[in-house]
C-alpha cells in the first residue's frame, strides 16, 4: 500500500490505499461501484470524493447506514452488515472521467481507501436508440388505456423497432 497525502477537502489527512481499480462507464448510463472498508471503520463517515489537479472534493459524504444518501448525480449507501458501500453516478458525462476516492474515516483518522480511475466513453447511437426504445415502451405500459395514444406509441416503437436493427 502507498501512502497518500490529501487535501483536507476531501475529510483526512494521511491514508492508505490499494491499488487503482479501473472501470469504465458510457454517456447517459448509470455508473456503479462497490467500495469495501474494514470493520473497524463500520461506524465512521464514507465518503467519494474527485481528485482533480487542483483540488480534492468530496462528492458525497454520509455517516448513514443502510439508506442512500444523494448528493445532485451521486449516491451512496453504506451496507453495514456486509462492510461496502455503493457509489452511484446517474447520467454519466464524458468530463466525469477521472481519478476518484471512496473510503470510511473521520477528520483525525487514518483511514484505508481505495483509488478508482473511470473511463466514459461516448455512447453510441445504437446505445442511445436502445435507451429511447426502453423509455417509451415504458411510456407506453403507462398510457396504454388511452386508444389513440396507443396507437401513437405503437407506431413508434415498430418504427425504432425497424431502424434499431
């Protein structure tokens, strides 16, 4: 393990930390990662912060357990009976590719924490067809009942149908 030394922004000062994990992640998607941390850090804040080249910001910090808590796109909920929690990023941007933190600890701990490098990529107009074809056969479940809606969407989804393959 090295020993990294980070910006009070982020809530510590000295910590530990493994490897890099590497994960990628698309535009408009959801991003998910788990972020494990000792037993003796269960009762302490977690935390996921953005390493820029300037800066360390926490990007969300809770002392929760088992709910998530959010802060704008991120999430994270603590499972204190398995000793991880969940990083959640909604709508993925390209410019959210980067070098990020998750771990537990509090203001005067030494904590363990994990580095993580994502990679988002442009999505694809396959990708995207696939999102619009989920989001109005959704649509379509809800207003069904109405007679020419249905058919309005119906029309639709053979179409996306048609050209999505």
């Amino acid at each position: 393990s090295d020993f990294i030394i980070l910006p009070f922004a982020c809530g510590f000062y000295v910590f530990a930390c493994d490897q890099p994990t590497f994960v990628s992640g698309t535009e408009g998607q959801m991003f998910d990662f788990r972020c494990e941390y000792q037993n003796d850090m269960k009762n302490h804040s977690k935390y996921f912060c953005c390493i820029t080249s300037d800066k360390s910001d926490h990007l969300v910090r809770t002392s929760k357990h088992n709910q998530w808590t959010k802060e704008g796109r991120v999430s994270l909920y603590d499972n204190m009976t398995a000793d991880f929690f969940l990083i959640r990023v909604d709508n993925l941007y390209l410019n959210d590719s980067g070098m990020y933190w998750c771990g537990a600890g509090g203001d005067d701990s030494n904590v363990r924490m994990s580095k993580i490098y994502l990679n988002v990529s442009q999505a694809h107009i396959n990708q995207i067809i696939l999102v619009l074809f989920e989001l109005i056969t959704e649509l379509y479940d809800l207003i069904k009942s109405s007679c020419r809606m249905h058919r309005l969407c119906q029309s639709i989804i053979e179409l996306l149908i048609t050209h999505g393959s």
